[in-house]
C-alpha cells in the first residue's frame, strides 16, 4: 500500500466534502439539530397532565388532634407540576369528562377513606382503606405516570402521618450520580449521527463515483482497491472524530453533561465506528446502479441503528429473542463503549470487548470493501 | 514490441459477446482509431486494455504485459467517454489528484497543470468547480487528468464530443505532438474527418475487427472517398478481418 497515493484519495474526499457546503453543513448541523430535537424530546418529563379530583372523603375528628381529612392530604402531596389538578364533587360529572378525554384520570377519594385508613393503621383490626383511579390508558406513557404520581402522594402522606413504610429503598449511586436523561443520551447521539452520516455520506459519494465513471478511472491508474478504502477511512475517521468534538463541546456548554472518563478515549472509539461505517457505505454502494437508489438503503441503515443500538432505548427494552440482532448493528457496541467511558469512568481495560468488536467489523468490511471495488470480470 | 497486442480477444457480458475474436496489434508511437457504430465493442475493448475489465478469453498485452496488470497501469493515461472528472473538486484539484496518484511531486504537477491547463485554455478557470463548467469543459478537465503523467499509451474513448470544432483541431495538434514524442495513442471517435488523422484505423462490428489500415489505402481499396463509405461497404462484406497492404 503506497501511503501518498492513500492520502492523495484521503485528501480528495476530504477536499469534496469541504466544497460541498451542503455535506459540511450536514455534517456539522444534523448532529445538532439531531441532539437538540431528539434530546429535548426525549428527556420529556411528562407535565401539565388534567386529573380530575372528586373527594367525598368525610374525614375524621381526632379528640386530641382535630378533624384530619388524608384525602386532603394526598390531594396537597400530589406534583402539581406534573398533574393539573380540577376538583368535582360529582363522580359521574367527572367520569363523563374522563371519557370525553378532557382529563386523562379521575381520583376518587370515597366518604370513609380516613376512617379506613386510620382503621387500617391499627394492626388489631382487619382494615384496608383504598381509592378508585379511574384512568385512560389509550396512552401508556401519561397512564404510568399519573399512577406513579399517585402512589407517591400516597406514600407520602403515609409518611407525613407516621404511619411508617415497612420497607425503604436507600439508594447508593455507584455510576452516574445525579445523571440525567442528556447525559445518558449524548454519547448515543454522538455514536448514531456519526453512524447513519459517515455511511450515507459515503453510500451516496461510492454511488457517484461509480456512475460517473471516476471509480473506473482511478482503477486505471496505480491506484489499488485497498488505498481507495484507506483514504476513505481517514477523512471520515477525522470527520466522525470532529463530530463527536463538537457534540460534546456543545454537550457541555449548553446541556452540561456528565463527563466523568477520558473523552479522547470516547472519541478514539467514534473514530473506529466511522472506519466501519464508511467501509459499510462502500460496501453497500456495490448493490446501487443509480444514485437514487441510495434512498432505498435508508430504511436498513436507519432502522437497526434507531431500534438495536440502545441510543434512544437500552437494549434490555427490546424482547429478548429480538437482543441478538444488535450484535450485527456496529453502533450498539460504539454506544455502550462511549456511555461507559463517559458516565462509569471507564478504561479500555473494561471496554476491550466493544473495541475489540468493532475491530473485528473494521476488518471484515474494509477487506469487503476492497473486494466489491474490484473490477467485474 | 507492440505497444498493444490482442489475439483472439474475447469479452463477454452473459451471453452476450461484445468483443468477439479482436487481434489488434498497434505499434509504438502511432495513432490508432478504432471506428464503429455505437455497440460495436470499441469502449469494452479499450476498457479491458486499460485494465478496468477482465476478459473473458484470449490474450491482451499492453507494452508486452498482460492486462489488467498495475505495473502498466503507471504508462497509461486513460479518458472515458464519460465526464469522470470530481465535479465537486475544482479544475486544479481534479489535475492535482490524478498527478499524485501517478507518483509526480509537487513541482512536477505544478508545470504540468500549467501547460495542460494552456492546452485545453482552461487557465482561468483553474480555481472553478468542475460542476459549474459546461460539458466540453469538463470533457477537457477529462483529457488534462489523463494526460498529466506523460503516458506512454494513451487510451481516449471518444474524447472530442462535445468539444467545439476550434478545439478538436487543437485536439489532434496535441495528439500529434505526442505521436512526435513516442506516445501511442488509441482513439475511439465518431467523426470520421477526425479518423482519417490517424495512422491506421480498424473498422469494429458486433465486437469484431472487420477491417483495418491506412485510411487513405482503406477509402482506395473500397473505391470510397470517406471513411464512413468504407466502413459500410466492408460490413457489407461477410469475410475475415481485410488488412489492405499487408501481405
């Protein structure tokens, strides 16, 4: 392999996308529109949820206490954030709202409530005290969180009575402390935009190159099958490093996300990621006649990197017998690579095998690259 | 030896044979035009001599070694019919690349640019996109990258479509001046007034060589006065290749 003619190709590729402002503007504004768009989406907390609140809870009048109503007392230890809260005092009135979808549940708390739950409290007597949650559950999301809301309020009123947990949960955060969304999410956006950018830059650049006859032109020339693949490889390796800078420059700055590792070991590993999916888009370019075919490739390269990466969702949350097919989608291995050694602190020691995994993918496909360059016989 | 030499050349797509039995033999230093209609195996032939198809049978050697082959790759400058030319790359760029995969140095390149771009007066569109030129722009951007090296055999598949008349002159001064330097060149062309400036021509049909020669001695041979009149009343003819004058 001849290293001037390797960074002659390098050069070139690097030098068309510097003239195309398009691809420059791609390659610097998707990452970014897709971190800003998909990052404050996703992070979502759910807010500003219509409840409804029917409270025919009597309350109790405690000698030395004084009247106590826990209904009321849920009600105050509800988020009101999260919840909008609107009170009624008829059941059917609001039940009749529930399915109009003007509120998405109906909390009622019935006449005896703190007479059951004071009853419930004491362990002589066989009492239970409950609420009924009417609720929509056409959208799992918001029907989650509303129950969520609810048990915590009750807990907390519990709580807040000394009617006492029998058991709490103490949590110790051994990774990510005080993590959010954002920082779980940049290194997947680092490592998906790199991804889906470097193999459809590459596709549609091998595409062109073989319609317009300047592939067969360079294969007249010394140039080899092999130093076409490495030029390749080192623009869109410096590309997809610049990238994932830039990601986590502007990561820090507007969304100040967690960094606890060695970020150059981080962008080491979208390095890699770039040489194989630059060695995929050639490979893949061998199946295309004419550069509108490019589009038909979108779907296989979007969908396995969308759904099997674990960029939007962790791979746990996918049914089990499906998990296996993320082993052949590269950017599962440069996701959790990067978020380990981004959020845990992790080395190389601990990440070798995702490293390790995209070597091997490096190999094969730069080698079959190379291959489906060959001329036809 | 030969700068190129073909026996019994095959190339074959599926069934279909598009070079069909080719014995070519071009000397050193000549222009040699290859003539046929569109489909007649001239751009698969030059093809497979430039090394960017395999053949599918037979020989083909190119300054005495089998192609495809790299060690010949460096001796041969080779323009498509197509552009191929980067069009997101501009006119010095395009040249600047095509020098350094032939292994010339900066300086080198920098001369040849120059007096290529004089050639092909593309001087001040040096800094241009390829893209914003017209087409016979870019046809000339095309012949500066294959003529940056200096090959020893030059392989141009229809090189002047699309280039004005004015220019096709200054075309074949320079194919000329290269035949005077040692270089061959091997054309394929559509313009038989262009054709009758070459050494020898060979007549193509459905992949075979059915004729070849002097295009004076062909045009005498056939009573014709053009080239075209030439070609037809030889394919007319059903008969193995007619070399007139060679014994």
């Amino acid at each position: 392999m001849n290293m001037k003619r390797v960074l002659a190709v390098s050069k070139r590729v690097f030098m068309d996308l510097k003239n195309d402002k398009r691809s420059l503007a791609l390659i610097i504004i998707a990452p970014l529109f897709a971190m800003t768009v998909f990052g404050l989406a996703f992070s979502g907390e759910l807010k500003d949820v219509n409840v409804i609140v029917v409270n025919h809870d009597l309350g109790m009048d405690v000698p030395t206490i004084g009247e106590i109503n826990f209904a009321d007392d849920v009600v105050n230890n509800l988020d009101s954030e999260v919840l909008i809260i609107e009170y009624k005092s008829n059941l059917d009135s609001a039940l009749e709202d529930l399915e109009n979808g003007e509120a998405w549940a109906v909390i009622y708390f019935p006449e005896d409530y703190t007479n059951n739950t004071m009853a419930s409290m004491n362990p002589m007597l066989d009492a239970s005290s409950s609420i009924d949650l009417y609720i929509d559950m056409s959208n799992a999301n918001v029907a989650e969180s509303v129950i969520m809301e609810t048990n915590s309020a009750l807990l907390a009123t519990i709580e807040d009575t000394g009617g006492g947990i029998p058991v709490t949960i103490e949590r110790i955060d051994v990774y990510g402390e005080n993590a959010e969304f954002m920082d779980f999410f940049v290194p997947g956006i680092i490592c998906f935009t790199v991804y889906l950018l470097t193999t459809l830059l590459t596709l549609m650049s091998f595409i062109g190159e073989r319609v317009s006859g300047t592939l067969s032109r360079v294969l007249a020339t010394p140039l080899t099958e092999s130093e076409i693949v490495a030029g390749y490889a080192i623009t869109f390796s410096l590309v997809g490093t610049f990238q994932a800078i830039f990601l986590v420059v502007v990561g820090i700055a507007v969304f100040d996300v967690m960094i606890v590792g060695n970020v150059f070991l981080a962008f080491l590993v979208v390095a890699l990621l770039a040489i194989v999916c630059q060695a995929l888009g050639i490979l893949l370019s061998a199946f295309a006649e004419r550069e509108a075919q490019a589009a038909q490739f979108l779907p296989f390269i979007v969908m396995p990197g969308f759904l099997l990466s674990g960029v939007f969702w962790p791979l746990e949350a996918i049914p089990a017998w499906l998990r296996p097919a993320s082993f052949f989608v590269p950017p599962s291995y440069a996701i959790e690579a990067t978020r380990s050694v981004m959020l845990r602190g992790w080395g190389l020691d601990m990440i070798w095998p995702q490293v390790l995994a995209l070597i091997v993918f490096a190999i094969v496909l730069l080698v079959l690259a190379a291959i489906s360059l060959r001329r036809r016989g | 030896m030969l700068a190129v030499k073909t026996d019994k050349l095959v190339k074959c797509y599926g069934k279909f044979k598009a070079v069909d039995d080719l014995n070519l033999h071009v000397e050193k230093g000549e222009i040699y035009g290859l003539l046929g209609p569109n489909g007649a195996g001239k751009t698969t032939a030059i093809k497979v001599l430039s090394g960017l198809i395999k053949k599918t049978s037979g020989t083909a050697k190119v300054l005495d070694i089998e192609v495809p082959n790299k060690l010949v790759s460096g001796n041969v400058g080779y323009m498509p019919q197509e552009t191929a030319a980067y069009i997101g790359l501009t006119v010095h760029q395009n040249i600047e690349f095509f020098g350094k995969l032939f292994g010339l140095d900066k300086e080198h390149i920098a001369k040849r640019e120059k007096e290529l771009l004089e050639f092909i007066d593309l001087t001040d569109w040096r800094d241009e996109l390829v893209q914003n030129l017209s087409g016979g722009m870019k046809h000339r951007v095309s012949l500066a990258c294959a003529l940056i090296h200096e090959p020893d055999i030059l392989f141009l598949d229809e090189p002047t479509v699309g280039v004005d008349p004015k220019l096709r002159i200054k075309f074949w001064k320079f194919f000329t001046k290269m035949k005077e330097n040692g270089t061959t060149v091997i054309i394929t062309t559509h313009y038989m007034d262009e054709a009758r400036r070459c050494d020898r021509v060979g007549f193509m049909r459905q992949g075979k060589l059915i004729a070849e020669g002097v295009p004076e001695v062909l045009m005498k041979e056939t009573g014709t006065d053009s080239l075209e009149d030439a070609f037809l009343k030889y394919a007319d003819i059903e008969r193995p290749p007619v070399r007139p004058g060679v014994k």
